[in-house]
C-alpha cells in the first residue's frame, strides 16, 4: 500500500497550499539525487514530488481525501454522477478515504458500487477512465522567454522521469500556461491521458527586470554622459539597441524605447525602459582631477537643492 501523500510531506490534512509548498521545496532539496547521493534518495524524491502535484491541486487533492489510492481510478465529474444517481440505489457499504476518520467526506458512497455503475464495469462494457491533469513548474530564462522556441525538459511523476518537448510561445510572460494535451496522468483501461499544464516561471537575471511585457534595464553612463546627453548601446534580450539619453538626465531616471521589451506575436510589444544610473571613475587620474576640481569651482549645482535637478521619467 502507498504511503499516505500527508505523511510524506509530513503535514497535517488541513494544511494550507503555502504550507504544502513550503514542506515540499524542504524536502525536494534534501532529497534531490543531485544533491542527496543515498540510493534511496530519488524513490524519495519522486514519491514526494508526486504526493505534492496531487495535494497542490484542489480538484485532485478533494478526489484523494475522498477515496485515497483510488483517487486515480475516478473521473472529474464522479460528484454529479453519484448525484444522478443517488435515487436510484442505497450504498450497500462505506467507502473508507483519509478524509472519513474525522468524520468528513462522502460517508455513504460505495466504491464497488460507484466504478461499476460509473465506469461500465459488470454490463458488457470495458473501463475507461480518463487520466488526471497535471502541473508542474516550467523554469526559464528571460531569453528563454524572449525568444519562444523548443525546449526539452524532463519531470519526474510517479512512474519515473519522463521527458517532453514544449513549444515556448514568443515573448511568454511569468505565471502563463503552457498545455501538453497527453501529457498528464494515464488514463484508465481505454481511457485517454489526462493533459499536462505547465506554469511558467521567470527566473531572476542580474541584467533584466521583467515587468508585464516590459523589460526594464540598467543603463550605466559617465557623469558628461548624462551632463551633456548622448547617444548610447544597451543589451536587450533581442540583442543590442542605442538609446538617446537626454542632456540633464539624473540616475532613476527611465527612457523609454517602445516596442523594445517582450514580444507579443499578433498583439502590442512591450516597452524597454533604461533606468539611468551615474557611474563616476574610482580612481581618477590626475588631469581628471584637475579638471573635476575646476567643474566644482566653476558651478554652482547644488545636488541637494531640489530646484537644482531633475531627472525626470522618460
């Protein structure tokens, strides 16, 4: 008998989906092979990884309080079915999920009863039962994301690794779906699988700030720079770009170069902003000073005067 998917998460049956997560990247960095050498490490791994995928989704979390092991062997719309079907018949026994040794769940459902009459089985029709839907998480770089394409990727589910090709859309964003059809969990006797969602995550890069479909970069200029204006290059995600920096421009400053950010196949692009930030020479060589020190005597820029400076949004 399977262990029960609480226990290998070691949480309790009204555990909250933050605390789910929470108990599951524990245990999935203790546990991963590539950082956990036991021989047992990556059975434990894949047992945990499958206790959360069901217990994160709601639906399939409800069918596994209700009937636990055979939570699989259930269809989506088993609630209205046993509805339809509750004036015909009276259970002859109770079934005995997780959820019924508090008291809670479906006390008066007959399992026998409930995949005989749902699923076919005793009236000369084979069992088939669609596989559940799936999600797991599809990390990706903001190139990655920039560029869409192919990408191969591999997921353990409770049958071992499996790995699928994923089509990225072009310019995809943080948080959207991406579907598999086929991809979930197997089907049941002649039951098609179920589909597999992939929820996309951004990961974090030192050089972009993805903000909705705009991408916001840091544009580092020299104090003449941005004193006296100037045309500069910057590096986007689609390659490099030049962005004409105002005369006067103070760091926090943004420039907007539309159409420049994520891409939007058939719809609107998103906007690259360059967020200025003034660089000045850690060491300055002599004549630098020299003509510095004449700058200071020479001006009466005040930065600490609100009236003196602007740096306005571009």
């Amino acid at each position: 008998m399977a262990r029960d998917y609480y226990d290998v998460l070691g949480v309790s049956r009204d555990a909250s989906p933050d605390e789910l997560q929470q108990a599951y990247r524990r245990l999935a960095r203790t546990n991963h092979p590539d950082v956990n050498h036991d021989p047992g490490a990556e059975e434990r791994f894949k047992e945990i990884n499958d206790a959360y995928h069901v217990l994160s989704d709601p639906e399939l979390r409800k069918r596994y309080d209700r009937f636990g092991e055979d939570f699989r062997r259930v269809p989506e719309d088993w609630e209205e079915r046993v509805g339809a079907g509750a004036g015909r018949r009276r259970a002859r026994t109770t079934a005995r999920g997780p959820a019924d040794v508090g008291g809670g769940g479906y006390p008066d459902i007959d399992l026998d009863t409930l995949f005989g009459d749902l699923f076919g089985q005793g009236r000369g029709r084979s069992t088939a039962v669609a596989g559940a839907d799936q999600e797991a998480e599809l990390p990706l770089t903001v190139e990655e994301a920039y560029r869409g394409g192919r990408k191969q990727i591999t997921l353990n589910g409770p049958d071992g690794p499996r790995r699928y090709t994923v089509t990225i859309p072009r310019g995809v964003t943080d948080g959207k779906r991406i579907r598999l059809a086929g991809g979930g969990g197997r089907g049941l006797g002649e039951g098609p699988p179920g589909d597999l969602y992939l929820v996309v995550r951004l990961q974090p890069d030192r050089r972009y700030r993805v903000e909705g479909k705009d991408i916001v970069v840091e544009l580092r200029l020299a104090p003449w720079e941005a004193a006296l204006g100037a045309t500069v290059p910057i590096t986007t995600p689609g390659g490099e770009t030049k962005v004409t920096v105002p005369a006067g421009s103070s760091t926090g400053r943004r420039l907007r170069v539309q159409g420049e950010g994520m891409p939007s196949p058939g719809g609107r692009s998103g906007d690259l902003h360059a967020e200025v930030k003034i660089m000045v020479p850690s060491r300055l060589k002599r004549r630098e000073r020299e003509l510095f020190a004449e700058l200071a005597a020479a001006s009466r820029f005040d930065p600490r005067r609100p009236t003196d400076h602007g740096g306005g949004r571009g």
